[in-house]
C-alpha cells in the first residue's frame, strides 16, 4: 500500500493504443498535458486512489534475464533521464500495442505519468505510473444557444476508477524494482499482468499467504462444493481463516491435520495442490509467515451464504466455523424428493 498525501505529478501525457489484432493504429501525443488546477486536482487522486489498498506488490520477470524485460528497461530510461520522457512513453505504448492479439483486448487512451512523493513502507520515492483507459461513460453537456439552454451527449472518462494501471517505484529490494498493479477489467488475465508488464509476486509473506488462500478457495469450489455441497465448501473457508487468524506462520502438514477430519480429503487437498501449482506455474512452500493484511482483505471478499432453488438463504459466519457442523444439518427427503437443511438455536435475534 502507497500513501499520496504528499505526492503530486510531475509530468504526464496521453497516447491512444490501437489494436494489432484489428488493424487500428496508435495515435501519439508530442508534449505533455498543461492541467488547469480543477483537472490536476481531480486526476492525481484518480490514478493514485487505487493502490492505496493493494496489498501486494510484484517484481519484473523475464525468462532469461530481468534486464531484457521491456517495460523495466524503459522505466530505468526514464528514471536515469529527464529529457526521454515523451519518447520512451511512445515506446511503452508501442509494446502495449504488440500484446493485442486478440479482438478481446480494447484500446484506449494510455496515460504515462511522472509521480514524486510517493510513500511506500516508509521509504518516499518517485515513480512511473502507466493506465490504460479503456471504458468511457456517457454524460450530459449543456451548452447555450439561442438565449436557451440545450443539452447533448459526450463520452468521456469517469473518475471513479482507472481499468488498468501500474505503479513502478524507482526503489527495488533484492528480487529488483518494486511494482503495484491493478486490474478492473480482467477480461483477459494474462494481457495486462503477464505479457505488458511481465511481473510476479515478490517473494514475500503476503505472496504465499495469498497464494495459498486463492488455492483454498478454488479448492472449495471445484472439489467440496462439487461433491460434498455448500455446507461443506463454507465450512472449510471459515476453518481456513480461522487457521490464519489464529497462526503466525502457516505449515501445510499441521494445516491438513487442524482442517481435515478425514484422510481422503488430505489426499484430495494434496492432488488438487499439485494440479493447482501446474496450472499456475508456481510453487507453493510448505512452510511461510502469514501476513495478516491478505488474510484480513481476503476475508472481506469470501461469500458464505448457501443459496438456494426455493429462494431461500442461508448466511454463515465465516467468524465461528464449528458453528456450520454443530447447528446445520443437511439431508434429504425421500417423501418429497428434495434435499433439506435443519437449523438448531436457543433464540431468534
């Protein structure tokens, strides 16, 4: 997480990227943007507000050597020279423009922007932001003619959040530069993250406690709520956080042992654990610090209600996960052919 209470734009300017996969071209600019206060004011906490909740913060990657990954080449350019600003920016778009290579992926104005004052785990910094705008909104504008007022229709950007955007901090620990990013519209996953920036997790506390909760959840999904129902996936979500909460450093075998009641379902955890690291492309330690900042925003995003075809819903609270075993009861009724949930309390609240 950054703080922008004393940060402020040095410079900034606006590119429009096409799309190879269409045949649509960029369009540069050639001098940065001259903000009047009102836009200044409004566009430094639209690009900023964004990462002052990322948790997580990745480094540049590349298969061979970081140093031949584009866009921390051009970033350094731009952090060791004043004068390339304008033309390392048209550089950047050019290999925004390089990843289109499919009719999903949108075009869209591309922001490239000179930060001072940034505020990162007390370290105050510069850094290169890079947005790409890809939805516009709809709005009134009234004009006067004719001694009366008339009203039509423009597109333009809305300041309630940017689509895509990338924070890269002119700091780096030992894994390299550090770099926030942020995804509205993940229509395409690998476009934004992998194949324009080319960045992974850093190797940290929050990256393995991350990692292995978005493991959890889809552990949940794919195999309990599949085969065992929604009691059953809920149950094992409030345990897991549960687990978090309650450990200051998270080991898989005692994991198992505290969560699973049966030996089948460790076995099941550890095949979907394998397959999990495949698809991913990752390796999940055994043993890792938690952090309890991805623990606590990862709580916030877990559903736990149990919805139902008669239109009924039943919420859990993910705070009391023996609550989900020892008061709901699931089962079915050969009269009506339905499956039903019994519910045992003292008092209604």
């Amino acid at each position: 997480m950054i703080s922008r209470k004393n940060a402020s734009i040095s410079k900034c300017i606006i590119h429009k990227v096409g799309n190879k996969f269409n045949d649509t071209k960029n369009a540069f600019s050639e001098k940065p943007v001259d903000f009047d206060e009102a836009s200044y004011d409004l566009m430094l906490p639209f690009l900023l507000r964004p990462f002052g909740s990322v948790v997580q913060s990745y480094r540049f990657n590349h298969h061979a050597n970081i140093a031949l990954n584009e866009i921390n080449t051009y970033s350094q350019q731009i952090f060791n020279d004043d004068e390339a600003f304008i033309e390392v920016s048209k550089h950047i778009v050019t290999h925004l423009y390089e990843q289109s290579n499919s009719s999903q992926i949108k075009t869209g104005d591309v922001l490239v922007v000179m930060f001072e004052g940034i505020e990162f785990n007390e370290i105050t910094t510069n850094a290169l932001g890079i947005f790409k705008i890809e939805n516009k909104v709809n709005f009134f504008q009234t004009y006067l003619e004719n001694n009366s007022y008339d009203v039509l229709v423009q597109k333009g950007i809305s300041s309630k959040k940017v689509d895509k955007g990338c924070l890269i901090l002119n700091q780096s620990d030992t894994e390299g530069p550090i770099v926030l990013s942020v995804d509205n519209n993940s229509y395409d996953a690998q476009y934004w993250t992998n194949h324009f920036l080319n960045i992974k997790y850093a190797d940290d506390a929050n990256s393995h406690t991350q990692q292995y909760i978005e493991l959890c959840k889809d552990f949940s999904t794919d195999i309990l709520k599949t085969s065992y129902g929604s009691q059953e996936q809920n149950s094992f979500l409030a345990k897991t956080i549960d687990f978090f909460k309650e450990n200051e450093v998270v080991n898989i075998e005692r994991f198992k042992d505290d969560i699973f009641e049966e030996d089948k379902h460790k076995t099941l955890f550890d095949d979907y654990k394998r397959t999990f690291e495949g698809e991913q492309n990752l390796v999940i330690r055994n043993q890792f610090d938690v952090s309890d900042l991805v623990v606590n925003k990862e709580k916030k995003k877990i559903k736990t209600d149990i919805k139902l075809d008669t239109n009924i819903q039943i919420k859990l609270d993910i705070d009391a996960p023996e609550a989900a075993s020892e008061y709901l009861e699931r089962g079915y009724d050969d009269e009506k052919k339905m499956h039903f949930y019994k519910v045992y309390f003292n008092a209604e609240g």
